[in-house]
C-alpha cells in the first residue's frame, strides 16, 4: 500500500449497508494489481500434497439467489454435513462478511461488485488451500460471478442458483425487507428496487421448497463429496 493511502472511510466497526448511496471503495475495478513493485511467491507444497493431507479436493460452492431464498440456511447444512464426514469446509456468509472485511460497503452497483470481488478472492486463497469455501450471497450480476469464476482453476468453481420464487421469498422474510422495498424505505434490494440476474447454465439449481436434508444430499452427491 502506498504511504499516506486510506483503505477505507470508514475506520470504525460498523458496517455501512444502511448507506447504499456512497462511493465505491475501489477506484482500479480491474484485475491488476495499483502496486508495481511486487512479485508472486510460490511455495513448496503442491495442490496434490494438500488433498493427500486433507483427503478431497478443493473447491468454491457459490450459492446464489434473492434474499430470502434459503442460501444461508443451506450453506450452513452443507457445512456441517461435510465437516461431520471430514471434509474441510467454511461457509462465507454475505451478512457476516458485511461486519468485518466489507464493513466499508454498501449497496450501490459499485459497492455490490467490490463486495463480490474482495470475496471472490478470498474463496481462491480458501480453495488454493486445499478448503471446500461455501458463499452465501444475493451476487446479483454475472458479470461479477463470472469473474469469481474466473480466478479459480477448471472445474474449482461451482455456481449454486437457490431458485426460489421471489413470492416465497417475501414469505419468509421475517424482517420485513421485502415491505420496506417495495414501499420505497430500501432503494438497493434485488429482485424489487435493483436487479437480480440469474443464472443461465449453473452447475446445481436446488429447490428449497422441498426439505432442507433433502437439499443437503443433493448437493453432497453432485459435488462428490
């Protein structure tokens, strides 16, 4: 980082989601790296030695789909189900990632894609070490999704689409978003106020109107593990 450059304007602890308006953190929306004096390092220990050590293959499970659609929910009953048969598994969920690494961020276009991008990253460092990372986040572009998958190796990067009705979604919106969208108090909330575009080709669509163990084997089975 260059002498005297803030990472963030917002110092504090608190997330800034209630601010969707803002600037965007990022001003190099781009793949290359602002520092020049730098060069990759590479260690002793081979993707093959880490499945050899952790006994699977690594890989990011991106779960996508409106607020609402079971991401979480399924994420976190993936995880355990994994780490219950010995697979090294971490879920990165989209509201908790808010109060640390992107507390800076709200939810303007920008804000989304640097939130999907700082993640993006985070899932390769995860994958590269050998982890099964699963995501729960609305990631309401393809581009953006496209580009997470980009950074990953063939076959490393598997798109999850939760394809619930935004009917049932409203549903079980026990916090109200949905109303607070749709009356004009949430400017920045896909599927009502901004957009959601859904997956054409995902490698799992799962349905979450049917039960969640249910769900859960699916995915196990899909993903081979």
């Amino acid at each position: 980082m260059a002498q005297g450059e803030p990472v963030s304007q917002n110092p504090g602890r608190e997330p800034v989601s209630q601010n969707p308006g803002r600037e965007p953190v990022s001003q190099n929306p781009g793949r290359e790296p602002v520092s020049q004096n730098i060069v990759r390092s590479e260690g002793r220990v081979s993707g093959a030695d880490r499945v050899a050590n952790l006994g699977h293959e690594s890989s990011t499970v991106w779960f996508t789909g409106l607020s609402g659609s079971g991401k979480s929910t399924l994420a976190f009953a993936l995880e355990e189900a994994l780490v219950a048969r010995g697979v090294a598994a971490y879920v990165l969920d989209g509201d908790n990632v808010r109060f640390g690494l992107n507390r800076d961020l709200g939810f303007s276009p920008e804000d989304r894609t640097e939130n999907i991008r700082r993640i993006g990253e985070v899932c390769r460092l995860f994958q590269d070490a050998g982890m099964v990372v699963l995501t729960a986040f609305i990631s309401p572009y393809i581009a953006d999704r496209d580009q997470v998958r980009a950074l990953h190796p063939e076959g490393r990067f598997v798109e999850v689409f939760v394809d619930t009705p935004i009917e049932v979604c409203e549903a079980r919106d026990v916090k109200g978003l949905y109303e607070k969208a749709r009356a004009g108090e949430i400017p920045e909330f896909s599927g009502i106020s901004a957009p959601y575009e859904a997956p054409v080709d995902p490698e799992i669509r799962v349905d979450t109107s049917r039960p969640l163990d249910e769900c859960v084997d699916e995915l196990i089975e899909a993903l081979g593990l």
